[in-house]
C-alpha cells in the first residue's frame, strides 16, 4: 500500500494549544485558532470569567458558537447557554455578551465567525470594528507581547 497522500489535495491545518496558545484578555481569555482575511471568516476560543461582558456590538455576518464549559447570555435576550449549548445568530443580530457573576467557573466558547463585530455605543454609533484582520493582528501582538509564539497558518 502507497503512503503518498497528495492525490487528498492541500495539506490539512492542524492547531494544538502549544501552536496556537491562550492569551490573556481583559476578563479572560482568547485563543484564534483560524483567521481567513480574504473570505472574512474567524474561528476563535473564549474563556470567560465570571461577570465580565464584552461591549454590544452589532455582527455583520452569521456567528455559530458553542458552549463547552461554564454558562453566558446576551444581556438583552435573557436565554442562558449552558455548557453543551449550541447557538446560531443570523446577521445583523445586535447584543451585550455577559457571564452571570454566580458562575462558579470559567466559561469556555467557541465561534465561528463570518464578517465584522460593529463595537456599538448607546446611540447605536460604530466605536469599534473586529474583522478577521484585526483579531489576527491582535491575537498576533498579544502573543508576542506574553512571550508565546504564533503559527504562520492561522492566517489564510
């Protein structure tokens, strides 16, 4: 039996969390485990501890997200995704992520990003844009700056 595998096509993308590490966030922390610039998709891993929220913004394309450890909501739904959740938000869903304080550990999430996060203020202004270019160049400055390297096939 041969071995060559070529005829399978491009090589698979394979990160483990040496490669792609945690980084450490205000109120937790992040790990990009794939950014594709040119078609506008971002995969990260969150760890959330507990009462911390991430400010409303409005996403421009759909998020998929699941829920592994520990329990969050979107302050203006009232629905609590447990470990094990699963959910979709269509685009153009506009929401505050919040982790309930009586959370007793950290809350782990994992998403599927296409498009931009619109940082929103109160009168709905954009404040801040995240994109697949950005979050690389973040997730990138934040690994060097905590002295933990980064894969050049994050980014596509």
């Amino acid at each position: 039996m041969s071995t060559d595998i070529t005829h399978l096509g491009l090589p698979i993308g394979h990160a483990t969390e040496i490669d792609t590490p945690w980084v450490d966030i205000a109120g937790g922390q992040l790990r990009l485990v794939h950014a594709d610039v040119a078609n506008g998709l971002w995969i990260v891993a969150n760890r959330f501890e507990p009462g911390m929220a991430v400010t409303r913004h409005r996403h421009t394309g759909p998020v998929y997200a699941w829920t592994t450890a520990g329990c969050w909501m979107y302050a203006e739904y009232g629905v609590r995704y447990e470990a094990g959740s699963y959910i979709y938000e269509p685009a153009g869903s506009v929401h505050t992520l919040v982790v309930p304080e009586d959370n007793t550990e950290l809350t782990e999430v994992f998403f599927v990003i296409h498009g931009n996060n619109l940082d929103l203020d109160d009168d709905d202004n954009i404040v801040n844009i995240i994109d697949a270019s950005s979050i690389s160049t973040a997730y990138r400055y934040l690994c060097e700056s905590q002295g933990k390297s980064v894969p050049d096939f994050i980014e596509r």
